[in-house]
C-alpha cells in the first residue's frame, strides 16, 4: 500500500517535472476518479435521471454520438461536481429554485455545475423524436405574444446565434405570465438572481460547441434550424401552465 502511494507521488512528480503540469492523463484519471467515487447523499436527494429517449433518438437531427457524449459525460459530470460542491453545506438542504434565487452568494461551482445539472434536465426533457406539436390553445398564447410562430422561431433562433462563445436561449414565462425570450451566458439561467432576463424556463436550447459541433461543425445556424424539428412543445405547455397555476 505504501510502496503503490510512492509510486504515484514519483510518477506525479515526473510528470509535472517533465511538462511543468500534470499529464493529460492523470488529469483524465482524476477526473474519472471523481466521477466514480461521487455519491449523492445530500438530504433533498438530487437525482441524475435518466435520458427520457436512446441516444440515436433525435437522428437525423441530433446525432448518436453527440447524444451519448453530451449525456453520459458532460451531463454527468456536471451533476457529479454539483453534488461535491454542496455536499456538507448548508446549500444541499435547499430546493434548486431557492439555490438558484441566492446564487450570487455561493461559490462558482455550484452556479456552473448547478446549472449545468438544471438546464441540461430540462434540454433533454424538452426534446422527442421528430419533436411532439404545440396544442391550438398555447399556439395561440405564442402567436399572441410573438406574432407568428415563424417570428417566435426567429427570435428564438437569434438569441441562440448572437450568444457569444457558449450559453443557452431560452423561452420564458415571467411572473405576470407573459412569455418571452432570452440567453444566458456559460451554464446559468433565467431562474438565477444575477440574470439579464428573469423567468421561469419553459425552453432550453443548448448552444455549448459540445451541443453540435460532431455533426454540425462551426455551423451553429444549422444546430439552431434542426434543433426546431425537436421540439417537444407537450412539455414546454406543461410548464407553462405549472407556472401559472403556481403563481
Ligand atoms: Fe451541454
């Protein structure tokens, strides 16, 4: 046992003498590590569902490959740091609402894995095969406060393109009910207290590289336009209307 701790601290101490920083691959390691040993134990019992379709689902749109990475990966690993970060704190008693109502007061790690846990649920969640049509009622909510569904999806698509490096747009309701638009910058969202734009989410769209870059490549315009044909606007209404009831 202590001849193998030896050993590591060598190979450790070659590798940062032999590049000035840990390998790839021990940092890859202690990344897996990580992952592996997280548990959740915190009180309110946050939970890493699981993807509501199979990773090749969303094909020709979003492809197998990117589905299976984005997930099992990037997902994952936002979940596993969320929890270490607010595992022995008094942030594992609270709701995510209510983290995310103070986020300003708490560390970086749990805004960004925090939200990246939240808004990745809610990116898989609102998403189906061949996407799953509007009903004519909330059509109607949408065309009343957009114009048309054409602008909806316009507006839409323009908070998803002009958002620099990597964020989310987003379809909102806000506290009197009306719907609107908006991006959020790295992994946070309209729920958060240090938001531009603040509502509850009804649509999230990923705009992170990791999101499309496999099939689309730099053509983010081509993401956003396929991305349309998944919508799964059952869940998007449901929200909508959990939120109005609850207000
Ligand atoms: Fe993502």
């Amino acid at each position: 046992m202590k001849k193998s701790f030896i050993t590591i601290i060598m190979i450790s101490a070659f590798s940062f003498a032999s590049s000035g920083q840990p390998s790839n691959e021990i940092i890859h390691h202690k990344k897996q590590e990580k992952m592996e040993t997280n548990k959740n134990t915190n009180k309110i019992n946050f939970e890493f569902k699981a993807l509501p379709y199979a990773y090749d689902a969303l094909e020709p749109y979003i492809d197998k490959m990117t589905m299976e990475i984005h997930y099992s990966r990037h997902h994952k690993a936002y979940f596993d740091n969320f929890i270490k970060a607010i595992s022995g704190t008094p942030i594992e008693n609270l709701t995510l609402n209510e983290i995310f109502a103070g986020i300003s007061n708490y560390p970086a790690a749990v805004r960004n894995n925090g939200g990246g846990y939240y808004n990745h649920e809610l990116f898989w969640d609102n998403m189906a095969p061949n996407g799953v049509k509007m009903s004519e009622n909330f059509e109607k909510k949408l065309v009343a406060q957009f114009g048309s569904l054409e602008k909806l999806k316009e507006e839409f698509a323009n908070a998803g393109m002009t958002r620099f490096g990597s964020g989310w747009a987003w379809l909102n309701v806000d506290g009197k009910g009306n719907l609107f638009i908006s991006s959020t910058p790295n992994q946070d969202n309209p729920l958060m207290d240090i938001a531009e734009k603040k509502g509850t989410p009804l649509l999230a769209m990923d705009v992170w590289e990791h999101a499309y870059y496999l099939k689309y490549q730099n053509k983010r315009a081509d993401y956003i336009n396929a991305f349309w044909n998944v919508i799964n606007w059952k869940v998007v209404e449901e929200r909508y209307e959990k939120s109005i009831n609850n207000k």
